[in-house]
C-alpha cells in the first residue's frame, strides 16, 4: 500500500513542480518587462504618441465594422439601428458586378506584382553597380522626385502623352502621316498603363530599403567573391541578392495582405465610359455605392471582405515562408 501511495503521490508532487516552476517563469518574465520599461523609459514616452495615433485612428473605428451586420442608418447610429445578419455579404456575393471587381482588381494586383514589385529590386541591384558616387546620387534623386507628384498631376502628364488630340505621341504620329490611337480610352491599353504608372512613380522610392539592405553587406564577400574569380554578374547573384532576400520576402508578404487594395485615386482618375468595364475595382465600387449612394453598410461588408482576404493571405503566406525555411513575420 505504501509503494502505491508513493506512486500515486509523486505525479501530483511532479505536477505540483511544473505549475510552481511556470508561475516563477511568469513572475521573471514580468519582472524582466518592467524593468527593460523602467530602463528604457524615455524610449517607451517617444512611442506613445504612436501609440495612442494607432489607438485612436487604427482600433476604435474597427468597432464600427459592426455596421456591415446591420441597416446601418445615421439617423438611429450604430446601437439603434436593426441587425441584419449576413444580407450584405450574401447581396454583394450574389450580385453579377462581384467576378468583373474581382477579375479587375486581381489582374491589376498581379501585374503589379510581376512587373512592379521586382523594379525596385533591379534598379536596386544597377545602382549598386555605379561606381561614380556623384552620377549614382544623381541618378537616384531623378527617380525620387516621381514619387513626391500627386496622381492628379500624374495624369495630367499622361493626358498630355497619350491623348488622342492633344498627346505628344499622337501628334507625332500624324507628322509621320500614321494612324492615331486613343489609348487612354481603349480598354486593351488600360491595365498596361495603370502598371507603368505605378513603376514611374514607386520605383524610385522603393528602392531605399533594398539599397540599405545592400549597404549592410560585408566587403569582404565582394572581395572574396573577386578572389575567386567572380564577375560582376556572378556577385551579383551570389552576394547581393542573397543579402537582400530576407527584405524581399518581408515586403512580398505584405504585398500580399494587400492584393485586393489596388488603390483609389490613380484607377479613378483614369477611369472612363468605355474603360469602365475593365477600371471597375472594389475601391472605387464602394465609393460609388457605399458614399454616393449613402450605403454604409453595404460599403463596410465590401471593405471586411477585402480586410479578411488581405489577413488570410498575410497568415498564410507567413506560413509558407516559416516552412520553407524563409525569413518570416512573426
């Protein structure tokens, strides 16, 4: 009886040993917090305006989400007005305008993908090729300045490129006795010219983080790489890139939580009638319907879609990467 009480008694005095030593873990960790806190105190104050931008801008406009629940109407606000379930997801998904949005707004993210994300990479990887630090500084504030133009002025330049009357192109083809083509109203050119665009714009200031990523690089690989008799393109390929991969894959992850945000302004300042078919994307649906037409709720079920696609997208891509042995979020 004894040997059978001793049995029975050293696995709660086991367990008893594991919950006493999880508390005093706890209790270290606690205690490590708050003095990393007291320590780095001015830190943590330099933060706080942050903090509260976050808090104040980013979480409690999420309570407002539960409009897309309801009729939402601004007479009765959010607590008085009737729920409605899932009416407006089930409305929206149903609708005949949900695969042209879809189909619009993916075609757009992936051009955008192939052929914008990589541009930073590669204006990224010439630039560390330039060895004349004055034509490098140079090259680097023309492709900056791009980004500081507003996507109205944007337009107004490729109003004045491409018009079918007025445009630099199509006047050059009349004095070369040639056919004019209108291609900001033909809806063959539009996704093309959504995508040059945004790499006119972006590419410049994109590559800021990859030229500090390739700044962080050791001299001495480059030195070994030429030991070994490696060319430009060869240290290329087997130092720098290697250096920036861990970056790269950070921001594709994070391309991929917005792969239905395609942005607003630049689609609707080049949409027109017949393009209309083909520029139709969810941000500019929901303007149309959800403020012209005073449909809030329907606009905010619209807008959880897109945030809860961009979260599963994020979660997974970050598992992929974790698995495959990738540099990863969290």
């Amino acid at each position: 009886m004894k040997e059978l009480e001793t049995v029975q008694i050293e696995p709660k005095n086991r367990r008893a040993s594991k919950k006493a030593s999880a508390s005093g873990k706890s209790k270290t960790k606690r205690g490590r917090l708050w003095a990393d806190m007291a320590r780095d105190k001015y830190l943590y104050v330099l933060a706080l305006p942050g903090l509260i931008f976050f808090i104040i801008f980013k979480y409690i406009p999420i309570t407002n989400l539960v409009i897309a629940f309801q009729e939402y109407s601004p007479y009765f606000g959010v607590l008085g007005s009737p729920w409605v379930g899932f009416e407006h997801f089930i409305r929206f998904f149903s609708n005949n305008d949900f695969w042209m949005l879809l189909r619009n707004t993916l075609a757009i993210s992936f051009l955008s993908l192939i052929f914008f994300f990589p541009a930073p990479i590669i204006l990224a990887l010439m630039l560390n090729e330039v060895r004349s630090s004055l034509y490098k500084r140079t090259i680097q504030s023309l492709v900056y300045i791009p980004h500081f133009l507003s996507w109205v002025l944007i337009y107004g330049l490729t109003y004045l490129m491409f018009s079918q009357s007025e445009g630099l192109f199509n006047k050059w083809f009349m004095s070369m006795n040639w056919e004019t083509v209108d291609i900001l109203s033909d809806p063959n050119y539009f996704w093309a010219m959504l995508t040059a665009q945004s790499i006119w714009k972006e590419v410049g200031w994109g590559t800021i983080i990859f030229l500090a990523a390739i700044a962080g690089v050791d001299p001495q690989l480059y030195e070994a790489a030429v030991m070994d008799g490696a060319g430009r393109f060869r240290r290329m390929w087997h130092v720098t890139l290697p250096a920036m991969r861990n970056v790269i894959m950070i921001l594709l992850i994070l391309r991929l939580g917005t792969i239905l945000d395609t942005g607003f302004e630049q689609i609707y300042l080049m949409m027109n009638a017949p393009v209309t078919h083909v520029a139709e994307v969810f941000d500019t649906y929901v303007y149309r319907v959800g403020i012209r037409q005073g449909e809030f709720s329907y606009s905010t079920a619209i807008g959880l879609f897109k945030s809860i696609v961009g979260v599963i997208m994020v979660v997974t891509a970050n598992r992929l990467a974790r698995r495959y042995g990738q540099e990863s979020l969290y």
